[in-house]
C-alpha cells in the first residue's frame, strides 16, 4: 500500500510538468526554427535545395551501403557457422577481390564527389553580385554596411529586441513568442530574386553569420574578410544566429533576413536614405545639456544597457558605469577612447560606427545619470577630434 500510494504521489508532480510545458508550448516559426525539427530547415534558394539533395543522397548511398556490407557479413556468419558443421576456411589473397574491393568504392566516392564539388564551387563563386553588403559582428549584435548595389551607403546595427531580452531576464515565464530570442530592432533587407555577396568580419572575437534557410555559414575573423552568398527565391521571413560561441550572450545574437519584393524594397530604401539623411548631424553644431541627456539615453538604451545594465552597475565582468572614476572624470578624453577603440582585454567593443553626435550624447548621458551628477557635457566636435588622432 505504501508504495502505491507513493506512486500515486507522484502523479500530480508530472500533471503539473505536462502543464507546464503546454503553457511554454511554441510553434513552428516560418523561416526559422521548428518544433521537433529532424530535417534540414525548408530551403528559400537553389544552394539550399542543392544541399538537402546531397544530405539525402548520401545518407541514402551511405545506409545502403551500411545494410549491404552488414547483411552479407551477418548471412555469412550465421549459414557458415561451425554448429551447422562448416569447416574453417583457410585462403590467401584473391586479386579479382582486391581489385574488386578498390574499384568499387572508388567509384561510389567519385558518383558522391561530382555534385558536392559542383555545390561547393557554386557557394563560393561571389560574383556579379547584384547586391553587396558587410556583415560585422560585435559582442553581441550585428553591424550591416550596404557597400554596392541598391541602398548603397545604408549602414545600422541589428540588435536583439529590447522587449524579447526582458523577457529572456524574467526566466521567459508564461507563453513566451514564437520569434522567442529571434526577434530583433533591425533586420537585414534584402530584394527577392537578387544575388546578395555577404561579406564577413568581426569588430572583436570570431563570429559566424548562418541562415539555414539560405544555405549559408561564414566565419567573421577580426582583421580579416571572409564572403559567401545567396538568392532568396521567395518574399518573407528568415532567421539565423551566429554560429560560433562568442561570449556570455552569444544566444542573444540572432540573424532576421527580410526578403521584399524588388518594388517595396526600393521603397524601403528610399525611406531609410530619408532617415539616415535625417540623422546626419553637423557635427559642429553646440548642443544643450538636457537635449544631449535625452538623446544618450536612447543611444545608451539600444546600444550600452544590454552589458552596462539600464542602472549603469555592470554585471559580472563588466565593469558599473556609475561612480565609474573614468566617467566621472573632467578630462573626457579616456572615455571617449574608450567609446570609440574598445577594450577587447575586457570585453568592450569599438562603437566608432555610431555618429559623433550620438557618441557624445551617450557619454554625456553617462555623467548624467544614476548618481554621477557632474553636470558635465561633451559635445560633437570632442569626439571629431578623437576620431583624428
């Protein structure tokens, strides 16, 4: 009885487990990951169907092979086996079988090499691209620099959704998206039917850019530039995350390709030239404290708070801004080096992309806030001439 009833202990701890996972239940996220994936991610170019064609062609040869070699051996075993009588056998070498065994899986080997190498070569060949973008990847987010073809000069920084790591910091309790930690402020865009060339680099540790719905996997090295490439046949959504253990938030690192059609891509870059055009500051101009404050705040939200935390005290490793002495200093100049080199030593990144107003505006944001009240500002033309030297 005692050990029924403990049985029956136990049923209400595994309902509730079951409850449990019903209520964090996800879907299938389209361009992204699957619920219970097995295959490859559904494919959105011609590279990409090429390589599920071979995933399955060899896995396909090799198991035939695998049935064949070990049916002939277990059949041989078991019809000569000494209880039925068989004497052993004793040979020497055959040449029909040597040569035989030589020939055959030769030709098996070049019947499997000729459509991966053709695959290989085609990933690799980058030209007449119709559109060129540099992807830089930073701890931990994604730079995107349009160097040719339509949206030329467009450059941003992709970053995790601030919403989504909210919610990766409360423990993601409760029914949590199914863009769950895919989810980010700007995403690679791109026009459907175009050749895009990728070019990788990092601003610090090796990175690795994969969206598997394109087929593509491509280291980014600091000090040097890798590329790959792909053609999205369809409009829609794809998700990828770098590849390459690259710190503590390396999982806070995801890839959202958008794939428009070549009308609304046109107008998305129109509209951003707009804004970047908008966002280009004169770097001269002499701003007040308050407009400065307000303006880092933002830059400091999207760009500073994910290490530094949004109180300015650090976490771990990372060093608190606030009573930081460096901050706090009247000479400016270190932590405007700091802002624009980075320290790799201690995990941070160059941020010499921002603008120089947004540069100063965040280090003055910095002095500013929490309980660094030094009343100091630092302005455009501080970090212009930073920039210089």
């Amino acid at each position: 009885m005692k050990r029924i009833s403990n049985r029956l202990a136990v049923l209400p701890l595994l309902a509730g487990t079951l409850i449990g996972t019903a209520a964090h239940a996800v879907s299938d996220l389209p361009g992204g990951p699957a619920v219970r994936q097995l295959n490859l991610s559904p494919p959105a170019t011609k590279i990409a169907e090429e390589q599920h064609f071979l995933h399955w062609m060899m896995l396909i040869i090799c198991t035939a092979i695998f049935i064949g070699v070990f049916a002939v051996m277990f059949y041989s075993i078991w019809k000569h086996r000494k209880s039925k009588g068989h004497p052993a056998a004793s040979f020497h070498e055959s040449v029909a079988v040597e040569v035989a065994w030589t020939i055959v899986p030769f030709l098996i080997v070049i019947v499997m090499a000729l459509p991966a190498t053709k695959v290989l070569v085609a990933q690799k060949d980058t030209t007449n691209a119709d559109l060129t973008v540099k992807v830089t990847g930073y701890q931990w987010k994604w730079g995107y620099d349009y160097i040719k073809g339509e949206g030329e000069g467009l450059a941003y920084i992709s970053t995790l959704d601030s919403s989504q790591r909210a919610l990766s910091n409360a423990g993601a309790k409760g029914d949590v998206p199914d863009n769950y930690l895919f989810k980010v402020d700007n995403p690679l865009v791109v026009p459907v039917g175009k050749k895009v060339r990728v070019i990788t680099t990092a601003n610090d540790v090796i990175h690795s850019f994969m969206v598997p719905a394109f087929g593509i996997k491509q280291d980014a090295i600091p000090g040097f530039v890798r590329d790959t490439w792909f053609r999205a046949e369809k409009v829609g959504d794809y998700y990828g995350q770098c590849a390459e253990l690259c710190g503590k938030e390396h999982a806070y690192m995801p890839i959202h390709v958008k794939v428009l059609s070549a009308q609304d891509y046109a107008a998305w870059v129109d509209v951003e030239h707009k804004k970047a055009a908008a966002k280009l500051d004169d770097p001269s101009k002499v701003w007040v404290l308050d407009d400065l404050v307000k303006r880092g705040e933002k830059v400091y939200a999207a760009n500073c708070a994910a290490c530094h935390q949004a109180n300015g005290k650090g976490a771990g490793p990372i060093k608190p801004l606030d009573g930081s002495p460096v901050v706090l200093d009247a000479d400016h100049k270190q932590q405007i080096d700091t802002v624009l080199k980075g320290r790799l030593d201690k995990g941070m990144p160059s941020w010499a992309q921002l603008s120089d107003t947004d540069i100063a505006a965040v280090v003055t944001y910095t002095k500013n806030s929490w309980s660094n009240k030094t009343g100091q500002f630092v302005q455009p033309a501080e970090i212009v001439a930073e920039r210089g030297k």
